[in-house]
C-alpha cells in the first residue's frame, strides 16, 4: 500500500495556498481547509509530510477563524529537525496532509464564567489566541481581552498590524470587550517602553503586568490561558496555584487551561 493510501485513512490532502516569512525562522502558511473540518478556536492540527519514504507527522497551532474557508498555521523552524526541514520550503501550490480530526482543550468555551480573558504566550505559543481574537464569540463573552505576548527579541513580535486593527475593529458588530495587547523581548536590553524585557513570570511576580494593565488577577473575574514554552507553562501554574486559582477540570470549574504539544 502506498503512502499515500494509508495517510488517506486519516487525513487528506491539502495545497498550501500562501506562505508569509516573518523572519529568518517564523512563518505562517494557508491551506486548503478538508470538506467538514471542525474546531474550535485554540485547538491545533496534526500535519503530515511525506519524508523517507514514510510520513512525519506534526502538531501546529490553527490560527485561522472557526468560518474562514481555508486553515493558517503559524510555526518555527527547529534547527534540525525532520520537519520543518522540509516543511521551511514549503511554496503554494504544494501539499501537505491534515488529519481529519482537530486537537486540544484549550479554548474558551471550558470557562463557563468569568469576565476577563488573558492569554498568556511565549513564541509560537501566540498561534492559538490569533485563531481566538479571529473569533466573534470571545468579543461578546468576556469584559477585557489580554494579550500577552513574551519573545526574546522585538523581531518575533508577530501579527502585529492585525491585533492593532482588532483593538478598534473587533469581528463582531457588538463586542463587549476591549482588548490590551502587552508584550515583552527578554533579550533586547535596549527594550522601548512599548514593551517589557522580563519573563512572564517574572512580571507576575512583581506586579508589573497587573499594574501595565490596570486590574488584577482574581478568582471571580479572571480566566486565564497558557500556550508555550513547558518551563512558562509550570512556574506559571504554581504562580496561579499559590494565588488561590486552580485549573479546569471536567467535573470541576476552574480559573486556567494549559496547552503544551512540544
């Protein structure tokens, strides 16, 4: 049986569409979106490409809206690695497969409450909240929208002209909320006072991101997600954890959702 054949009993074929190069490592892409896929904003893909005579397979963010008619994804090149070796020069007009089922649970529909929504990333980990922002529903669900966005130098900020034009033009012909966009390069010494220069834990733990903001953390308000490096991720939870803030369960409402698939 071909590859082909047995990649096709879990995925299909899809034709990369458009390619943007943010730096020398960062890239997005768009593809083809399967007949019937379903996700939910926050979840991620699983890609396949054909290598060696056998087929890779990979997670990566969909930064796409829930109704767009085709996916985007955003990545990194990994030095080395088997995948984005090949998948770095990728061009429209090639394929790529994508498994007929999305992944993950974080999303903002686990919150059945709470009125402000930060969002808490590092690197790549940013694809997930653009699918979020994309989406109508956390415009008209929740008070305040925060964006956090930590990097190591200014370059890797992102997205930038799309989450400026969202802060005054949201998806949505009434929102309720009002988005904040906070960033922070921990290796530009230099960094303007546009953004931080410190980890995410580390402007937690000195009040600075709360005080950029304006409002604290708390149990009743704050709903809070996490996408990124795993070492954010676990001195981020015991940060919350300490505060009083537990994450969701199924049988049990909580203040935060993790995402972590490197």
């Amino acid at each position: 049986m071909s590859i082909e054949a047995i990649a096709s009993e879990k995925a299909t074929p899809e034709t990369v569409t458009q390619v943007h190069r943010w730096t020398d490592s960062l890239f997005s892409f768009k593809t083809t979106r399967p007949q019937g896929y379903r996700f939910t904003p926050g979840q991620y893909a699983r890609l396949g490409l054909a290598a060696d005579g056998g087929m890779l397979w990979r997670a990566y963010s969909i930064t796409s809206a829930p109704d767009d008619d085709f996916l985007e994804y955003y990545g990194i090149v990994v030095p080395g690695g088997a995948f984005t070796t090949i998948l770095k020069d990728i061009r429209p007009g090639d394929t790529i497969w994508t498994e007929k089922q999305s992944y993950g649970f974080m999303t903002a529909d686990r919150f059945s409450d709470g009125e402000d929504l930060w969002m808490l990333a590092t690197g790549t980990g940013l694809g997930p909240f653009i699918s979020i922002l994309r989406d109508p529903m956390v415009w008209e669900k929740f008070r305040h929208l925060i964006l956090v966005h930590c990097v190591r130098h200014e370059e890797e900020f992102v997205y930038q002209e799309e989450l400026a034009a969202l802060k005054n033009h949201p998806p949505t012909a009434a929102p309720r909320a009002e988005l904040q966009l906070v960033r922070s390069a921990t290796r530009d010494t230099a960094a303007p006072s546009a953004h931080f220069g410190q980890r995410i834990t580390a402007l937690l733990e000195n009040g600075a991101l709360e005080k950029r903001v304006g409002f604290g953390l708390s149990e009743q308000s704050s709903r809070i997600m996490l996408c990124g490096n795993p070492e954010m991720i676990d001195d981020t939870r015991r940060i919350l954890h300490q505060r009083g803030l537990r994450p969701c369960r199924r049988t049990l409402p909580g203040q935060f959702v993790t995402e972590n698939y490197w």
